[in-house]
C-alpha cells in the first residue's frame, strides 16, 4: 500500500500523550493532500523494520515544515523513531475484527477465534479509544456467558509471553478489590516463599480503587521487571510481587484497564479474564482468590459472590487453573492505611509483629495463605493458618520479604506526605457503617495512586465507640491543591464515617 | 477552584483535532507540577467567561515555554482564546451523570431525568471519547425500552434551539438510510413546497454511508446555515435544504453521530431519537419516514421494519409529533449515483425530466410527497401521489429547488471526479443480487463523502440481462490512492454483484 510518494521525514515534538498513538502532519504536505487524510483519520506509519496505526492531528502552524512528520512519545518508541527518519504514511487497511466487537453490541455470542482476532488487534494497537471503549462496554453488564469469558481468557493468555517454571506446583492469590487498604498480598507472598512454595506474583496496579499492590509495592522496591528479571528473583527467593504490565503477560490487559479506569468500571467477565489470563500467563498451577463482600465492596451480596466464585473457578478449570475462592468479611476497610505508602507502612508493622500493627490485615492474610499451603497439597487441610502463623511470627516472614524487595533492586523505607489534615467526630456514638466507596473516592481526590504518599489513615473501625472531636481520619497529600481538593468533597459528603 | 498561581499564559499551536478539546502544557510547568495532572488528565480550562474541559498532552519539548498554555483549535475556538491570554487551570469536578452511564452499562432503566443530565453534559464538552462511546454503546442493541427512547428523544430536544413556524401543519421526511443512492428528501422538499406546504428540512451528514443529504446537498448549495438564516429561507421559499449541525437543534445527536461513525454503528434507540429530535425542535409537526427493507439494506426483515415502525410513531406520539412510517424495497441502491456529487447530479436529471433520469428515485420521491401532502389533510386521501407527479412534470419542482438552492446562497453545477475506473461483467447472465453495503463501502473506500465527487455510478440493475464485458459500475475518485484502495477492495470482495 505505500507509494513512494507518501514519505515524510520526523521530527521530535515531546508531545506525551500516555499510550496514545498520534500523528502529526501539516494541512498543507503533500501526503494530506494526495491522500485525503483530515483530522483524527486512523493512519498507518511505517518505518523499515515495524509499522503502527496513529491517529492524525493536522498542524496549519510552522511547528512542523510541509515535508516533516511529528509523533507522539508512545508512538515515537513503538517505531523507534529518530529525528530525520523516513517515515511511510498510508491508509489504514479495514479493521476485521471490529465485525466481532459490533456482534457484541449487537447481543451475540463471540468464540474463540473472534475473541483472538480482537485481543491481537487490541495489542497490535490497531483500536482507537472509541473502539477500546466500545468492547468493554458491549462485554460488560452480565453480557459475556461463562464460555465467552473463558475464551476471551484464552485469547488474552495467548497475546502475551507466558512464563514456565518447571514446577508441578506454583502458587498465586488475587483479592477482588474494592475494599480499601485490604493489602495482603505481599505478606502472602512472603509467608508462602518463606514456607518453600513458589509464588512469582504479578500484580496490577489500580483500576478504581487508591492503590493497587503494584503502586503500594513500588513504595518499597522496583515493580517494573523484565520477565528475565522475574524469573531471575523467583529462582533465587521462590516468590516476587512485581507489576504485570511490563512482563508482557497479557498485554491485552493493560491496554483494555486503561479504559476501565476511564469509565470507573470492572465488569465480570472482563475481572474474571483479567485475573486469570494474568496468573495463567505467569505459570501458575494453584491459585486462591479473596472475595470481600460488603454493602460498599466491589461484591455487594453473597449471591454476587457466589455467582463469581462458581465462574472463576469454572473458567480457571477451562484453562488448566485449579482455583480456590475465598468468601471475606468486606463491610470496611481492611488495616489502617488506604493509599500506597500508608498501605506499605501496615505491611512493614504486621512483618515485624509490632504492637500497634492492624491485626485484621494480619488476620486476613493467615487465612489466604494458609488457604495457599492446604491448596498446593503440601500442609495437611486444617493446618494451613496454623503454619502460616507461625512462619510470621518467628520473623521468617520478614526475612523473606525483605530479601525479595532486594532482590527486585531495592528496600526503601516508606515516607508520609507533607499536608495532612485530621478529621474528627462531630460527636460521641458507635461507629455503624463507613462507606468503603466514599472513603476510597477521598482517597484518590487526596492524590493516591499518582501521589504514593497520599491517601487516608484511619483511626477507627465498626462497632468502636467514639468520643466527640476523636479524631476518626487522617488525609494525607502532596500538595496543598490536592488537600483542598479532597478536602471539598469531605465537606459535601458527611455520612463517610457514620456515628449513631 | 482556580487558585492564583494557576494561571498560564495563551500560546496558539495551531493543531486541529477536529472536534476534541486538547491542552498542552510543559511537563515542568508550575501547574502540572502543584496540581499533580499528567498526560490525559481531563481538566478544566477557564477565561474570565466561560470554561471548557480537556485532555491534557504534556510537553517535554520547546514548542511551548513552562509558563504557556497550548490549547487544540477547537478548544481554542470555543475559548475564544487569543495569543498571551490569561488562562486559568484547575480539576475537573466529578462528572455525576457518570453515574447513570454505568448504570445503564449494567442494565438498569434510565429516567428522564438521567438522559437530561447526560445530554446535557455531553453538550458541555464534559464526555471524553471514551464516555462517549460507552454511552453509544450501553445504549445499542436493543437495550433501551420504547420509554428511554422517547425520554432520551426528549432530552436531546431541550438539549439545543427549538424553531417556531407560527404554522399550524410543518411537513417534514426521513429515510432509515442503508440503501445506497436513495436520495429523495430534496425531491421532496421541492415538490412540497411547490405545492404551498411549510418543510423546512434539516438534514445529517453521512453517520456509515458514502452520503448524507446534507453532503449531497452541499455539493448543489451552501448546507451550513444559522438558525435566523433557515427562517429567512423558509420564510420566503416554503422549504430548505440543510445540515442540522449548526443549527444547534439536537446539538448532543451532531456529538453521538461522530462516535456511532467510528463504531459503524447506529442502534435503533439514538436512531429513533436522532430523527425525532431533529425534527421536533425543527419545529416540525407531521413528519413521514422511510424505511427501505432488504437483505442488505439497514434494516433487513419486515418485521424489524416494523418494530421500528410501532416505536417511531410510539416517541413521535410521546414527543408530540404525527408520524407517518412508509416501508419500501430495500434490496438494491435507488438512482444511479452513490456518492454526494453523483447523486446530486440524478436529482438534477429528475427535477428537469431528463430522458435518463433514474425513474425508480423519481418514484420514490413522488410516494413519500404523496404520503406527505396525504398526512398534512390539505390532500384528499388517494389523490397525494398524483398531486405530486404533477408537480414535478409541470416543471414547479425543479423551479422550486432552484429558488431554494439561492435562497440559501448559491447554485453550483455538480462536477464530476478526475480519476474513473469501470468494473465490467465477467460473464452474461440474469443480475441476480447487490449487495448495498459492500457497493456503499466501495464508494466510502474511493472517498466519499468527503471527497464530495467520489462514489459508484451504477449502470445496471436487479434483474438486467447482463452482457459479458458489459460495464457494470464505475469507480469515481479525486486522488489515485482512494482509486486504488478502491480497486483493492473490489479485488478482494467478488459478490459484489451477482449475476447467474
């Protein structure tokens, strides 16, 4: 499809658009002219060795000469582009499987080889975000059937690198979230590699919650490891907790996150395909999966939960998973930090078995791998938190994280933000009900994710009894814009925290 | 919520992203920096009269200094931005009608009230794309009941200017498009307003076909007309020819009509509420719509027809409109000409009563003028088609459509495109199938609608006696590239006519 006539040299804008592919040509080059192409036409780029689709602003200033090509950052990498490179510009050839994504929105039944076609299509990196968008929409809503979701976990196993540990056995756990500050992974992690299992644990960072285990653990150590990395750690430590996107392991995943995050939702199939497409890829046999359930959880009712209990573990039987779901307690927030690095500090105090750690993230993460030690065979049923206890208790736990955290490069001690500001109880009562969602929302408004050290630090929990002007939270943030901005809400939603 | 130190000053960039509100500011800019925003942050921009949201691409090059602020045309436009402005930057509040999106992603029943809110912020710029899309989406496939239809038809009608004609009966036409080439609204509105009726037409733009009316006209005459412009046209010829767009009726349907293009979509619940709220806030009082029906026509069995039938006029009725639904053949193209240049050029030959002129769009046109003059009550039942046939053969039509084409500012002679291929038979036979929407897809593929002079030219139709080497159809294209691309697809896709 290129013709000669369609080069243009690049030149370097900067322009950082995330993952965005965009292009820039002037109005007036000969290539838009020739071609047609007007403003935000999909277009493919081309370069010797790779090509990527982009969308195409039109520049009508003297940013770019008539023969010059500008990208976006993404889009410069992914061809690796320098200044003065030839670039080939043409049309965008039909997008297939785009027939299947209007299928969906029309209410049919997708297979296998749709699904596949789509995921490649979404990797390649051939969606727009209206088309991204779309796909998500037309899955989410109970409108994928369970076998639909296993093959869309299929396709999405096969899109990326996936990972093989020569062991029988390889254990990982995932927790649906939704309920704030509920960081048990990486203590699992530690208690199970202390234990002898193999745990190479891949997380994602957050969709719609103020920290993922990726952001909180990144506080503490290098998240972002090359697949060799990895492989490199868990052979030597028998367990990580890494960030999955950069591993390449369901690479769909990543990409369609992003839009979830953009729309604030994390629909049934799309969750069940994304965990376990993640563990699939990443070489686990024997997975055990937390479900909170609670009136502001992500799982509203035990109906909710048993129906994605029976799902996960039907899907994970469809691709070679032995899964184990986990029913939990999720009417509030789980320890005392919600936010990343408020969250790493309940993770060191529970390790160390200081005196003022949350006892219910402790708890909380005895049950899942005690769950993990009976699931992978090797701790007799009935003795899995027993032996969990123990290896926490006598600091082998500890040992163990640590020497993970140096093994992926780094240990840091975690920092607290600067702007902090404390909110009290506007009078004396029993605490009866803290919105997990409110309190999350606060949460992210603080700054959390973006701002590690940003977030909430609760000082209470259900059923307490609460004196006048005690002070029920702290926020955390970075900047003075972002207290502020947390703060207004706060002042607009007062039944967060409800004292009766 | 803007703070002082919030202030950037204007730089114009000069980037046209057609219709999406961009900001770029410099990675080390004060701002991004105190307020913590990155690359896609939506944010909301100020001046000290009015504000818009966009997305944020950060810059890490010198095109802009940290204390500049470069905004996308439109952004820009709407801003009525000039160079060393003073802008104000701060978060973007949450978005609550957010909320029913998701609602309705998850199935839920939206009232009145929710469509309202949603409209309205789309019609503030406040929806990403990816919004957008999830909307267009979460609304599609039958997934709205005849109640949202009609709340939503509602909202899109307050949702923008309302004309008043002081007329008791005001006629107007629509066509379910799908059928390639059936371009009789501006034979209808000629001959109507010939007779005396009031058809002020507001037509779209093409959403998935190779032309929209409105693009077809726009090759005969000016399309974009302001409000005050429409009346005075009407005021004086009785009818109009235009582009609904900027007449800011239904503003929210121009904004959903780019995100349903993109997907190649257009679900029945935005189609119904598309029309009628086009032609409610046109001031519109008895309206007939067409719905062409065939294997390969939009819709495609009659008993879709005529579901879509009892809806139409079910929200006709709720929004106060007397609807008139007409179904008709759908299983070839009407006229000869695909395309908005080759169309404009059949009505042209119908209006004059060219000996080639196609007879079958003459046809078409006189049954939706007889069905409209029928509807109004100012023709006796039976006697609308005759009426019509009059009309057009005694020469008023075609002198009605010339008053109007300068009424709204200009008469301009189609002209053909420069570069023509011929697609000739194969072999003889019976013409047996065409196929609508690969012969629309070719005619997109060589262009059109945005090169105004693209398109097919048929020569043949269902049923012919073909001879080998006989020219079935060509190809018309402004650049050899679409030419190509054309011919590409053609090579690929060989049923696109049929003969046995």
């Amino acid at each position: 499809m290129e013709q000669p006539s369609n080069i243009l040299k690049y030149k370097h804008l900067g322009i950082y658009t995330q993952n965005e592919n965009v292009v820039y040509m002037r109005e007036d080059c000969h290539v838009c002219i020739s071609e047609g192409f007007e403003a935000l036409t999909r277009i493919r780029i081309s370069n010797a060795n790779t090509s990527i689709v982009a969308s195409l602003n039109v520049l009508n200033s003297d940013i770019l000469m008539p023969n010059e090509i500008g990208l976006s950052d993404s889009a410069a990498k992914k061809l690796n582009a320098s200044p003065h490179d030839t670039l080939y510009v043409s049309h965008l050839e039909p997008i297939d499987s785009l027939s299947y994504v209007r299928a969906k929105i029309y209410n049919q039944k997708l297979n296998y080889s749709a699904f596949n076609e789509i995921i490649t299509d979404i990797v390649e990196g051939d969606y727009s975000t209206i088309h991204l968008s779309a796909f998500i929409t037309a899955c989410a809503g109970d409108r994928l059937d369970i076998d639909e979701i296993s093959d869309l976990t299929k396709a999405m196993i096969a899109s990326g690198k996936q990972l093989n540990w020569d062991k029988e056995v390889v254990v990982d756990k995932h927790c649906i979230g939704g309920l704030p500050g509920n960081r048990t992974t990486p203590l699992v992690v530690a208690i199970v590699a202390a234990y002898g299992l193999t745990m190479p644990k891949t997380s994602s960072r957050a969709i719609t919650s103020p920290a993922g285990t990726a952001d909180t653990m990144e506080v503490l150590t290098n998240v972002t490891l090359s697949a060799e990395e990895i492989q490199t750690v868990v052979e030597k430590e028998g367990g990580c907790f890494v960030w999955g996107g950069t591993a390449q392991l369901s690479p769909a995943d990543d990409v369609l996150i992003k839009i979830e995050k953009a729309l604030d939702i994390d629909s049934e199939g799309q969750l069940i395909a994304s965990v376990l497409s993640k563990k699939s890829a990443a070489g686990s046999t024997h997975v055990v999966i937390d479900i909170p359930v609670g009136e502001t959880a992500k799982v509203r009712s035990t109906e909710m939960a048993q129906k994605l209990k029976n799902h996960m573990e039907t899907v994970g039987n469809a691709v070679g998973l032995n899964v184990k779901v986990v029913i939990t307690d999720g009417t509030q927030p789980v320890g005392r930090g919600i936010g990343p690095t408020l969250e790493a500090i309940d993770i060191l105090k529970v390790l160390k078995n200081e005196v003022d750690a949350p006892n219910d993230l402790a708890e909380r993460a005895l049950l899942l791998a005690g769950g993990l030690l009976e699931l992978s065979g090797k701790v007799e049923k009935g003795k899995g938190m027993e032996t969990a206890q123990q290896i926490l208790e006598s600091g082998k736990a500890y040992g163990k994280f640590l020497a993970i955290c140096k093994a992926q490069g780094r240990f840091t001690e975690p920092i607290l933000a600067p702007y902090t500001f404390d909110i009290k109880a506007e009078k004396s009562g029993i605490l009866e009900r803290i919105d997990n969602r409110k309190i999350a929302k606060l949460a992210k408004l603080s700054g959390a994710p973006k701002s590690k050290s940003a977030g909430i630090l609760l000082n209470t929990h259900l059923g307490e009894n609460i004196k006048e002007n005690q002070v029920l939270y702290t926020i955390y943030a970075e900047s003075k814009g972002e207290l502020n901005y947390a703060l207004e809400y706060k002042n607009y939603h007062n039944n967060i925290i409800t004292i009766i």
